[in-house]
C-alpha cells in the first residue's frame, strides 16, 4: 500500500476553463483570476482576496503592504522559531528583520506569552503561522498587538478550512497569506493568495504583484474585457500609469490556467474539507495508545484543526530517532517530511543572523523529533489503519508495545 504525501485533481470543470482559456489565447492574469479571487474571499469570509504565484509571494506581499502604512525598510517583525522556511525568508525579501519567538511543542505554534518581550520600538508586525492547520492563540496574539499597535499578518499557507472560536482562519488578523500548492486543499498547482477586509490594503497588494505600478483596479479592463483604460494617461503628458512605479514591487501574478485549476477546486472543498477531516480526527484518536513514545496535536474545543497533515513526534524518553522511524514508514509506502525546523538556530541560511543552538529549545525539538505525513482526500479508513499498524509494527521492533 502506498501514502503518498499530497494528491491533486483536476476537474473537468478546470479542463474546460484551462481549454477555452488555451482557444482564446487568454493566459496572462484576467478574467479567470478576478473569478478564483471573488470565489476564494467568499469562502474565507472576507471583503478581498488577492492571488499570486506562490504561498510565500502571498506572505511577502502582505508584509511589503505595510511600507504604505507607516513601517520603514529594516523594521522588524515577530514569527515563530519554528515554521517551514518560507516564513522567516518572506520576511526578509519584505524588507524587515526577522525576530524570533520560540513555540509551545504541544501546538507547535508562537508561544504569546513569549511575544511581548520580544517587542522593540521597531516592531511593525507579528505573524502568525497556523502550522499543520492548529489555529494559533489568536486572542492573545491580537491582544498584544492592539495594545502595542502592531499590525498581524496570519501565515495561513496550511490552513484552510481551519475554524478559531467561530471564526474562519484568515479573518483573525489585518491580512492572511494561504500557499495554494499542489499539497494544499484548495490548489492552483503553483499558487499563494492574500485575504483582507481592507480594501486600501488589497490596491496595494494589487500593485505589489504587478511591480509595483499605479495600477490597482479589483479588475483591470484591460485584462477582462480588452477595453480601453480611462486611467491609463490620468497621471498627465508624457507618463501611463503602467509605467508609473509607486514603491518598489515584486512581479507575481497568478496565471489563467492556474486559476482555472483553483475554479474547480473550490467546487469540491467542502467534499475535500470533510474527507481530510476525517482522516484527520481518526489518526488523531488511533495515535493516543502510541504514548509516550510518540504524540501528535490535540484539537479543543474552541477549534477546528484544517486538516494539511498529521503531525508525529517522538517523546523525550523514546529510545530511537526521528529518522530510525521515518525510514520505517517509508519503506512501508508512507511518505514522510520532516516537521520543519527551527529557523534562526537549525537553518544554515539564517545563520548570519546570530542565533545560536539552545535559544529556541522547543523549536529545535520538534526540529529534530518531528515528522509529518499526509491526510488527504485519496485516504480513507484502509489507509489510517495501514498507516497505525505499521507504526505500531515499528514500536513492537523497539519492544515497546
Ligand atoms: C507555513 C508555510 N508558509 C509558507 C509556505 C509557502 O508556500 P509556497 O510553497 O506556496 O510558496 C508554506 C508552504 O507550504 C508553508 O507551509
């Protein structure tokens, strides 16, 4: 049996758009993306939504907005230790310098009781991750940064379909970012996207994506309709808006045929959502009897965890390395990855920052006793139980169950 890690379908719906998208020779960011973005908002729950070519240009963007809104190059935002390594570099190509704050290990998210004394006058944002869609604790976060008048950026690539006290993922904060990769629920193949109530917020993005230019319309009719554009000469002889380069910008846009691809999987998410869900919750409550040797996330009450993996890690007496069962489960065909690591202390590109090994201990743990694998909507009950035995077989191989 095999457990592959993420699965992807393409439904005839999206062949038909990607077709008539291919017939028309209408490929270039348009009508389809303005449709995913409506479509997109509409599910999360929020005014706008923003698409862009991957889940770290979505976390860059939303961070780079906030140069409009008051922050300077070199200031600094707040982010846990531990998060795949897309985080902490979105916050460098943003402009900013990252600072680091260490996480809980039983939600493996930013530990807020940590976050304050981490706080300097050069402080603009913190962000969030939700990892393997565990909501973080929104209310403390938000708590801290009203009173310290920060903005919050939700790092919600692994996200979707996560639900905080009521409340969609991705509304909790001033902006989300959401990776729509191949692996994620609703996918693009390739693709990021940015929700926010803001509308000011989304014209920036809008010209963030496109180089910074003047241009930031929710839809361009250039693009959508080939009309004529009023505002195109607005900024006076000799200059076109298209030219006219506001701030300095990235060039990100999503394409047609992705989009198209992310129309007709918004259709099944629900589907999607319930089926990874219970896979989910099955791994979850078959898991307990592994303890103490191995854990995994809890989800509360007040939550619902969206369901991107199902998180493994090893206990601190567990007499056998991460890797020892990795391979265990891989020869079994159950792709495995890595629980991230912790970025300022255990990823060499972020060495020059100056942490050093010891400064995030509960990162670093789960940096080296962490593993993932997948829940997605290819699985069903044979698989969670394939997957159980052969985590117990390896136990049994260690005499410990
Ligand atoms: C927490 C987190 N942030 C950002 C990203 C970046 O997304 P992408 O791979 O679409 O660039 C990912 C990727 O999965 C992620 O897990």
């Amino acid at each position: 049996m095999r457990l592959p890690f993420g699965t992807i379908a393409v439904s005839k719906k999206s062949r038909k758009l990607i077709n008539t998208a291919l017939d028309t020779l209408k490929l270039s960011s348009g009508r389809l993306v303005r449709e995913f973005e409506a479509g997109f908002a509409g599910h999360i729950g929020t005014k706008e939504a923003v698409a862009v070519s991957t889940g770290t240009d979505a976390d860059i963007l939303a961070l780079a907005v906030l140069h409009d809104f008051g922050a300077r190059r070199g200031d600094e935002v707040i982010l846990p230790a531990l998060s795949f390594v897309a985080t902490g570099n979105a916050v460098l190509h943003a402009g900013f310098k990252p600072v680091f704050v260490d996480v809980e290990r039983h939600t493996l998210n930013i530990d807020p009781k940590k976050i304050e004394r981490a706080i300097t006058p050069k402080t603009r944002a913190i962000m969030p991750v939700h990892l393997m869609g565990k909501p973080a604790d929104m209310d403390a976060i938000n708590k801290i940064a009203k009173k310290h008048k920060l903005f919050v950026v939700e790092d919600a690539a692994e996200a979707h379909g996560a639900v905080y006290k009521g409340r969609n993922v991705g509304t909790l904060g001033d902006m989300a970012a959401y990776s729509l990769y191949i692996a994620h629920i609703i996918t693009t193949i390739e693709g990021g996207i940015v929700t926010t109530d803001r509308p000011d917020f989304a014209e920036v993005l809008r010209s963030l994506r496109s180089h910074g230019r003047a241009c930031k319309c929710r839809v361009c009719v250039v693009n959508t309709c080939d009309a004529y554009c009023e505002k195109r000469f607005k900024y006076g002889e000799g200059s076109d808006i298209r030219f006219v380069f506001e701030r300095i910008g990235y060039s990100c846009k999503m394409n047609e045929l992705e989009a198209a691809v992310g129309l007709g999987s918004l259709d099944t998410y629900k589907k999607i959502i319930a089926k990874r869900r219970a896979n989910l919750l099955s791994m979850i409550a078959k898991f307990k009897k592994f303890e103490p040797w191995l854990t995994t996330i809890k989800e509360e009450k007040h939550e619902q965890i969206g369901p991107h993996a199902f998180a493994i890690i090893l206990g601190e007496k567990a007499p056998f390395t991460r890797n020892e069962l990795g391979l265990y489960l891989e020869k079994n065909g159950i792709e495995t990855r890595h629980l991230f690591s912790s970025m300022p202390t255990q990823c060499p590109g972020f060495a020059y920052l100056g942490g050093k090994l010891g400064d995030f201990p509960n990162a670093e743990y789960i940096g080296n006793k962490g593993l993932h694998i997948g829940v997605h909507q290819d699985l069903g009950p044979r698989h969670v139980d394939y997957f159980i035995r052969k985590t117990e077989e390896f136990l049994k191989g260690k005499g410990l169950f």
